[in-house]
C-alpha cells in the first residue's frame, strides 16, 4: 500500500470513530484550483462549495491552515488581521511536510489527523474557516492527497477539528478587517 492510502485509511478511520460520513470522489492528481475544476467535470460534478487550504505563517513563525472557497481572493495583509497575526507569507514545502505531513497542492484540514492536539495542550497553529464557505450545504476537500476529493457537511467538519483538538476561528472575510 502506498503512502498515500495509509495515510488516507488513517484519516477514513479517524472519521469513521466520530461517526462523522464523507463521500470521496477519485480523479487523477490535481495541483491548482484550474485543475481541480477540470477533474470535477471528468467525475461528473461533485456537488457543494469547492475549497482551497492555505498554510501560512508570520515572522514570529506561528502557523494558521485557513479553508476558504476556492475562488476567493485572499489578501494576505487583511487576513493577517482577522487572524491576529503578523505579517503572512505562505509557510514552506518542508514546513508544510513537518507539521501536517502533507504536500503542497494536498493541504487541507483533514491533515489536522496527522498533526492532533492533546486535551489541555496548546494548539501549534490557528485553524481558520470563512464563514460564506461554511454556509455550503457540503464542502470539498483532498484526503490527504490530491488524487481524491473528500465531501463533508460544515457541521461534520467542524466536528472532525475539533476532535482533533482545534478550536476553529469562523472569519468573515467580507467584512472589513480591524
């Protein structure tokens, strides 16, 4: 078995102790949002909002995974803002690989299984979701790698963050950053 199915047998199994239902969609490995799009029509749609995962960090070196729709614009100066922290730059391949085990063009929150906090420990990195994303009825995301794409109701995915030890921040990226 490849390292890519154990890992997303890892993560089918963390979902499936929560009780919290998915339904994947295989595709050939995507890298770009374009890209997705395009394996979307070769499944023949999936339904929901699709979503893009951004791992990115300030100077002082902490970390934030934020999910938005995947086509959002985000402006890294506002977001910086919403989420209390410095001056964001994109974190690094080998940061990415570190901390949540995944690759870039796979980053996702389902990587928040590789990377779980225990009770009462402080969390390495903020979790972030936009709230017009979580308004979607299912939201799509890569299990771990980017030759899948994972359906999950906002309300599950909540659950799955914080089963993994998270307290998500809900930002509202439509409103003006303080």
């Amino acid at each position: 078995m490849d390292e890519s199915r154990e890992s997303e047998t890892k993560l089918f199994d963390f979902l499936d102790r929560f009780e919290i239902s998915t339904k994947t969609y295989r595709h050939k490995p995507v890298f770009t949002v374009e890209e997705a799009q395009l394996a979307r029509d070769d499944t023949g749609g999936m339904p929901g909002g699709h979503c893009k995962s951004l791992f990115v960090r300030d100077k002082k070196k902490r970390r934030a995974l934020v999910m938005v729709d995947e086509n959002r614009r985000v402006d890294l100066k506002s977001l910086s803002s919403f989420l209390g922290m410095g001056r964001l730059s994109f974190g690094s391949a080998n940061s990415l690989k570190e901390m949540l085990d995944v690759i870039p063009g796979s980053v996702t929150p389902f990587a928040l299984v590789n990377l779980q906090v225990l009770q009462d420990a402080e969390a390495p990195l903020i979790v972030a979701l936009d709230k017009s994303m979580m308004e979607e009825e299912l939201l799509n995301y890569h299990p771990l790698h980017n030759a899948a794409t994972t359906a999950i109701t906002p309300q599950d995915l909540l659950v799955f963050i914080r089963a993994c030890g998270y307290e998500p921040l809900i930002v509202d990226l439509d409103s003006p950053a303080e």
